[in-house]
C-alpha cells in the first residue's frame, strides 16, 4: 500500500491529475465552480463531489481558502466488484449525470468517520516492521471499507435524485463494461477488437459508442490504463524496467520503453528515479 494514498485536503485543480482514480472529495470550505461531464457544478461547504475515470472534469476556478478532504480514493479496479455487481445502479448514475450533492450533518460525519477508519487502516499497512501476510489482510479490508462507503454514498445520492430511463442506456451498459474489463484484461490485450469481440459489437461500431459516451476512443483509453498500470508497477520499490515489460507482456523492453516515453514523454527509468 502507498503512504501517499492518504492525506487530509486537496486543491479542486488537483482532481485533474486523478484520471483514472475513483473518489469521494468533500468540500470542507470555501467555494469551487467547475464543469462535471460539460455540465456547470457550483460546489460549497457540505457538497461531495464523485470522481470516477468516468466523470471528466474541467473549468475548475475556486476560492483562495478552497479545500477539498478526501474521504476516500483508490484505483477504479478496486471498485469493479461494484459496478459488476451492481449494472443497474452504475446506469442510474449515468442517466442522472448528477455528481455532487448536499449532505445532512449527520451523512457529513458518518463520511468523515469512515475516512478516519480507512486512514487508519493504510497507516496501519505501512507500519514498519508488519509481515506480508498482515499487509495482505489490512490492504483487503481498506478496499471493502472504500467499496462500502462508496456505495452508502451512492444510496444517498439516489435517495435525492430520481433516475429517468434514457435513449443511452445501452450504450452507457457498453461503456461500463469496457472500462471494468479493460482494467482486469489490459496488461494482455491491447487490441480495440479484444474487447468490442467480448462485447460482441463491431470494431467501428464499437469504437462510435464509447467515444460518444465518454469522449474519448477505445484506443486512448487503453493507452490510458496502461500506462497508469506502468506508473504503478514502476513505483515498487527494486523493480527492473524489464520486470515491468514483462508483467505489461510487451514482446521486448525495448518496446515498452519506447511505448512509455511515447505518451509519458521520458524513459521508464527516468520517471522511476524522479518518484
């Protein structure tokens, strides 16, 4: 488990650099305007914004004293089980495009609670001295902690939204599909066809619905995913940059070193010695 993974507030321009991280963000003061899914969202005290790889944000401007507490964050693969279990919910969420809410005194302390639980949690796991085994343990109840706030959180937001059947749908049901499936299968497939087969869609036709639905093409989310796969593996202490090849089945390092410096913009080992 990362050390950086907890901290107590953050900057709303900050949020941009989580692209493909999944969180809950309460505003614990000041005042931020900013566009959820080209949608105007005017956030304040006692608002929590969702962010998933889903939801774009953009034109953030915020006060000085702006703050933002993170009650919790994770890569969005330790939510799959949510989405994959829960289609309906996830469709519910897309048809109300509606990301922030207003929370009851009482829903704000039960999500600062929570963050308190799952904070001590990730100290815990990066206690000195505490056996693999013990790690394992403490870094599986951290997920299912954030799992179920994330999902008492989405209970709340149902609970003031209504959702309204729309003409996307499907399409949304495509996209979800796509990006749980992409984050289990993308250290393998990197082919648009791998995953348009599994949805049984066209390549074409495939690629129409998520750029649509997303705004971005098959393929640039899977250069997405992959290379935040790469960032991860890289920021493990010790490891080679043929290690991370290999994992990524890339046929050679030569191959992923270039991929990497591609779209990062420097050498796999010249971003491992600057983390």
């Amino acid at each position: 488990m990362e050390a950086n993974l907890y901290f107590c507030t953050m900057k709303a321009e900050e949020l941009l650099e989580k692209d493909l991280r999944a969180g809950l963000y309460l505003c614990t003061q000041g005042t931020c305007s900013l566009t959820v899914n080209d949608r105007s969202c005017y956030i304040t005290y006692g608002q929590v914004l969702i962010k998933t790889p889903l939801v774009r944000l953009g034109n953030i401007e915020s006060s000085d004293d702006f703050e933002f507490t993170t009650i919790l964050e994770n890569d969005i693969e330790y939510f799959a089980s949510i989405a994959s279990g829960n289609v309906d919910i996830m469709q519910d969420l897309l048809r109300i495009n509606q990301f922030n809410i207003t929370l009851e005194k009482t829903d704000i302390d039960f999500l600062l609670h929570r963050k308190e639980l799952i904070d001590e949690r990730k100290k815990e796991c990066d206690r000195k001295g505490i056996s693999e085994r013990q790690q394992k343990l403490i870094e599986n109840i951290i997920v299912m902690l954030e799992q179920v706030t994330a999902l008492e959180y989405i209970r709340i937001l149902l609970n003031q939204h209504a959702a309204h059947p729309g003409k996307q749908e499907k399409e949304n049901d495509v996209l979800i599909k796509f990006i749980f499936m992409l984050f289990r299968h993308c250290k393998r497939h990197r082919q648009v066809s791998f995953y348009a087969d599994a949805l049984q869609i066209s390549p074409n036709h495939f690629t129409r619905i998520i750029k649509k639905v997303s705004g971005r093409n098959p393929s640039e989310w899977i250069v997405l995913v992959t290379i935040n796969q790469a960032k991860k593996l890289l920021r493990r202490p010790n490891v080679r940059v043929k290690d991370v090849a290999q994992e990524l089945s890339f046929p050679e390092q030569f191959t992923f070193r270039k991929y990497f410096k591609q779209y990062v913009g420097m050498s796999p080992i010249e971003y491992k010695n600057n983390v």
